[in-house]
C-alpha cells in the first residue's frame, strides 16, 4: 500500500478519512480487490474510525492482516492501540485479533499494550489487558513488565495505578539490573508521587533496604525544587525524615533553595508542636534544628 494509492485511490481515501458511507458504496459496487480490503482496514483502525472497521470486518477484511512494511500480523490493532483508539482497538479484539501480536521492532510480543502504556492511553491500556493482554510482557533488553517501567518513568501515576490493578510486578528489573529498578528510576527522576505508588503497593514505606533516603538526599542535589514541592510525601516515604531535610539544608547553604521556600513547604507537614519536636529530636544538625522551631 503506497503513499501514492492511499492519496488515488478512493476506497483507500475514503476508509483513511472514515467516510464510512462511501466505503459501504463501493464495496456494493465491487470496486475493492481483497488486498485493498485489508489495507483499507489497517488505515482506517490507524485514524481511529471504529464504524468504517466494523463495516470492513463485516465484509471479511482480515483482522490479521500485515500493513505493506513489515511481515508482523495484526496491523491494525498495533495502529490503532498506538495511536489511543481504545473503541476501536475493542471491535478488533473482539473480532479475534491478536492482542499478543509481536513487535515489528524488536519481534516481542505484547507490542500494543506496551506502546500504548508508554504513550499514555489509559483507555486503551485498560480495553488490552481486559482482553488478556500480558502486564508482565518485556521487552527488547529483557526487561519485564515493561509497560510498568514506561508508565512510571513518564510519572502518570493512574497509568501506573491501572497497572498495578492488573498484578503488575514492582520488583521487575532487567536481567543484569537491581531489583527496585522501577522505583528507584522513578525517583531518581523525580516522580515522587508515584513512587509513594509504588512503595505503598509493596509495603515498603521506610522499610531499611529500599534506599529511598539515599536517593532522595542525591535528589536534593540534582532537582532539589522536585524535592521541596514534594517534601511532605518525601518525608512520609522516607525511614529517617531529617535525611530528606539535611538533603535540602544543604542546597539552601548553596543558595539553591532559599530558606523560606522550604520552610514554607514544611509548614504544611506540621500537624502538631510534638512532631516538629520529634523531628529535631532526630536532626543533628544544630543549625537545622534552629530553623525548623524558627520556620515551623
């Protein structure tokens, strides 16, 4: 299927920009060879017109069909699961397409749940694993639950929540990776809230050998505004909560955080006079100590 015969031809035209009339016309005339059929099938899943796909599987377009670039089947559920067409990716699930269709990328199955995760199309995500799609699938460098790793890499946090319905694995890592990886990258990126996500799912809120602490000190020294707009959820996650805040002290020696910017945020941590009491209690930093009773 040509760039050419998709701009001349009318069938091909007419399933491109779901003019579904038009296509039931000249399918009564006879006017589509069954490779056009097909074609027109995975342009029309491709933009998303669910009612011109429903025609085209009345009139045996094959579900499975390849597009002209690659050999892989089932082209039309990749393009139209790429793209956020959840309505229509649901009619070609139904009308038996493979919702483990492979990658013609990297040849791994499970392309479009975790092209559709990466891309953020919830929709879509929740219609493919409905209908079985694998949450753990991995992909090209061994790492599983891929889609897990895309969802909390870009931060969206009900993408990852979804996942995490399904029995997505936390702990997934690549084959010569740590364990954690997922929650260590998303915070290493800043995604704080979903990293509470994920440390809330595997009941691992301050627990000694997830490196939270570790990693949300370095954090306060690469992105430390991420950690001062988040600085209540950094101190509820963390094991020792005067790590978060020597982290942050720190950048306000360096100028990178002005004072009252972060005592500000830790204001709205404050419950009680006996936490913030608690919380020196803990901090041995003397200077520290004295801005917190000043600020809070």
């Amino acid at each position: 299927m040509s760039d050419a015969n998709q701009k001349t031809d009318p069938f091909l035209v007419a399933a491109k920009h779901g003019h579904t009339e038009t296509v039931r016309i000249l399918l009564q005339s006879g006017a589509s060879l069954n490779r056009n059929l097909d074609a027109a099938l995975v342009l029309s899943a491709e933009h998303g017109h669910t009612e011109t796909v429903r025609l085209l599987l009345k009139h045996k377009a094959n579900v499975h069909a390849c597009s002209d670039w690659n050999a892989f089947p089932d082209a039309a559920l990749r393009d139209a699961a790429k793209h956020g067409h959840a309505e229509t990716v649901r009619v070609l699930l139904e009308a038996k397409a493979d919702v483990r269709s492979s990658s013609p990328y990297d040849g791994l199955p499970d392309f479009s749940l975790r092209g559709a995760a990466q891309l953020g199309y919830i929709e879509t995500v929740r219609v493919l694993l409905e209908h079985k799609a694998d949450v753990h699938a991995g992909d090209a460098r061994d790492f599983q639950d891929a889609a897990l790793r895309w969802a909390a890499a870009s931060g969206n946090t009900n993408m990852v929540r979804l996942l995490l319905e399904y029995k997505a694995n936390v702990h997934a890592c690549g084959a010569r990776e740590l364990p954690e990886r997922i929650l260590l990258q998303t915070i290493q990126i800043g995604h704080i809230a979903v990293a509470e996500l994920l440390l809330n799912e595997c009941g691992m809120v301050g627990a000694m050998y997830v490196p939270f602490d570790f990693v949300a000190s370095h954090l306060c020294v690469t992105r430390p505004r991420v950690v001062v707009d988040n600085v209540a959820r950094c101190m509820r996650l963390a094991r020792r909560p005067d790590s978060i805040l020597h982290g942050l002290f720190d950048t306000t020696k360096s100028g990178s955080t002005p004072y009252n910017t972060l005592f500000h945020h830790l204001q709205m941590v404050r419950k009680s006079w006996m936490n913030v009491v608690s919380l020196v209690s803990c901090c041995c930093c003397t200077d520290l100590c004295e801005l917190i009773l000043h600020y809070v």
